[in-house]
C-alpha cells in the first residue's frame, strides 16, 4: 500500500472513531437526561466556589462532623416590593467531632434558606443538599453570619452526609466534593485535619 | 507496507479515536436534568427593584445578547404567576453563602410551570460586587431556570459559577437552548 493511502485512510479512520464516539455519548446523555428530572430543583450562584479541599479548609470559620438533633422555623425575608417571600430554618447540631473554630457548649445552630411561608407554601431550595434530616450526621464546612447569630453552610461543596459509614457530598461531580465522596468518615476527617494542620504551618 | 499491518495501526487509531472522542459527546453535560418550560414562548415577570430591575431586563430581553432575542426563548411580558411563569426578584436575603438562586417552584414530570429567580443584595450590594457580577448572576439564574446547567468549562458564558465576568450566554448556551425548545 502506498504511503500517501495508507496516511488518508487512517485520517478517515481517526474521524470515524471520533464521530462514533461522540454519538455514542450524546445519545447516552439524552437518554439518561430524558429519563429523570434532575434531582435537584434549585440551582445557586455560590459566593465562595473552592477549587480545591485546601482552600475551603483554609476559609471557612467552622468544620465540624455533627448529628442534627432538630429543625425550627426561623426569620422570613422579603424583596423590597414585599412580592417574594423567602422563609429560614435554622437547624440544631450535636457537635461529635470539632476540627475547626467551634468552641463552647457542643451545639451549634445552622440557618438555611427553605420551609413554610406565611401563606403555607412550601419553599423547597436544595442548592445546598437540601432539607438535613435530623438523627442524620454530616461533616459540614461553615462560616459564621456577618449579619446574623447563626453559622451557615458555605457552599454545597461544604456539606456531606455520613451515610453507611461514609462521606456523600451534594454535588459528585465538584472537584472538591470528589475528595471526600465516598470516603470512611475516620478516613475524611484525617484528610480535613491533615489539610488544617498543613495550612496552620504554612 | 503489508495489509496487515495497516489494520492494525487502523484499529489502534479507530480506538484511541473513540477514547478521545468522549467529550465532544458530552456538550450537552450542561443540561439541568430534563428540565424545561412548557414550550418556547414563557411569561416573564421582572420583579426586580431599583438597578436590579434594569439587570434583570437587560440580561432577559434588552441586551443584544440577552436570552430572549439570543436565543429561541420568547419571553412574554407579564404580571407575577405561578402557570409557566418565570419570576425574577432581589432582597437582603443575609448571610446565605449563595449571591443568587434559582428555584423551580412548581413542575410536572419535566415541565416547569413556575420558576423564580434571587438575587442577594447582601453581598451584592456590599461594595465587592460591579454592575457587571451582578448581571453575570442575573443571567444565570435565568439561564437555570430555561434548564441549563452549570459550566465551568468556559469563560465566556454566564452559567460558569466560578467567575462573574461573562454576564451573557454564548454560543453553546443558544445552541443547547434551541435544541431542547
């Protein structure tokens, strides 16, 4: 076979296999999108976006593995035209384990954005993981409220909820989450306490 | 060279191809799961006060690169509702962590009937945010609600939550936007 065939061929071949592959994928997402509603239902614009465990570690107030042990109603925000009604949780934590900044009587309060306006609607935002469930225990990343009592969760990269005796963060995909998805609790929380550690040296 | 040896090195090719080929099949990866307005044509309530009134109108119908002449979407002009509305507000909502969000209130199945969109004066207004961050997340939260996803593959479009500098979608948003209306 000539050299300059052989050379066109395997150009052709090469597109082939690209455009294959291409297809392939972008069947397999329609498909997969066209299956189910996302599982999420709100989507935010966060005012910290970590890209890498090391700096959220570094920037946050608080990080804490805790066991929620309640939920109750808190303040109500309205928009300046008083049209949108935005109601707050704040959410009570047994402290079990404390890696960073808590200090005090081992509970700590976190407010959320969600739950039941004045006219009995529900307000269900989840950018953040969602509703916690108390009984449930979380490694949470928090900062505390400028303008508030209460801490808040930094971002949904700082949550992630001990399930089977491992981390699952809100977004799998994130590249911080990653590090931690799916870790033994004991293993995350070495990381976390490595990286703190790190940065308190440096 | 010998036939053989040419289907080999073809196969090896057409493999590597395949391999290197998965991401340009994942350029619909910034869809929001399945979610999306009834049809094309969706009302639209600007709720937004003061400066934010503007942001939202520019990023939602007047800039030349706004959503609604961008891309296929029309969006009608209407007083707040709940049947396939999308509403846009602002408040000092305090120390959320998220500078703006949006919501899908009301779907069925796949359909969003009711959406609504935040933005945070809190921090948006604190002195650390220009006009341009602000219409950055205007556009996104928009952006989410017509079902789009975050990507941070790209500067040039306001679904990138990474950056505030790009306060318009681009040319993937329009082409992922048209195909799903």
């Amino acid at each position: 076979m000539k050299r300059k065939n052989f050379l066109v061929l395997t150009i052709l071949v090469a597109l082939c296999g690209l455009s294959v592959s291409a297809m392939l994928g972008l069947k397999q997402h329609h498909d997969e999108k066209a299956q189910q509603p996302s599982r999420t239902r709100s989507a935010a614009v966060w005012k910290e976006v970590y890209k890498n465990p090391d700096e959220m570690v570094k920037s946050v107030d608080t990080i804490v593995l805790a066991q929620a042990i309640d939920r109750q109603p808190g303040r109500i925000a309205y928009s300046p035209n008083g049209e949108d009604v935005l109601p707050f949780e704040v959410v009570s934590f047994r402290v079990v384990d404390n890696i960073k900044g808590k200090k005090g009587d081992g509970i700590i309060y976190v407010e959320r954005a969600g739950g039941v306006d004045p006219e009995g609607k529900s307000v269900y935002l989840d950018a953040d993981g969602g509703d916690f469930e108390v009984g449930n225990s979380y490694l949470l990343f928090l900062k505390h409220q400028e303008d508030g009592p209460y801490y808040y969760q930094v971002n949904d990269q700082g949550r992630y909820q001990v399930e089977g005796g491992r981390l699952k963060g809100v977004n799998k995909d994130d590249e911080v989450s990653v590090t931690f998805q799916d870790r033994p609790v004991e293993e995350g929380l070495r990381m976390v306490k490595e990286i703190k550690d790190k940065a308190g040296k440096n | 060279m010998k036939l053989r040896h040419a289907i080999l090195i073809w196969v090896a090719v057409f493999g590597t191809a395949i391999f290197l080929g998965q991401p340009f099949g994942t350029w619909a990866a910034h869809r929001w799961g399945c979610w999306k307005y009834a049809d094309a044509t969706i009302n639209w309530y600007n709720g937004g006060t003061g400066d934010y009134f503007n942001i939202y109108n520019e990023e939602a119908k007047t800039d030349s690169n706004a959503w609604s002449p961008y891309t296929d979407i029309f969006l009608q002009p209407s007083s707040s509702g709940s049947t396939d509305h999308a509403n846009a507000y602002n408040g000092f909502y305090g120390s959320t962590g998220w500078l703006g969000i949006a919501e899908l209130r009301s779907v069925s199945g796949c359909t969003v009937r009711n959406g609504r969109a935040r933005l945070n004066q809190s921090y948006l207004d604190n002195g650390s945010y220009t006009r341009t961050n602000k219409k950055h997340v205007a556009c996104q939260e928009i952006g989410h609600l017509f079902g789009l996803e975050h990507n941070r593959g790209s500067s040039t479009t306001c679904m990138n939550d990474s950056i505030l500098t790009a306060p318009q979608p681009n040319t993937h948003d329009r082409d992922l936007i048209n195909s799903i209306y």
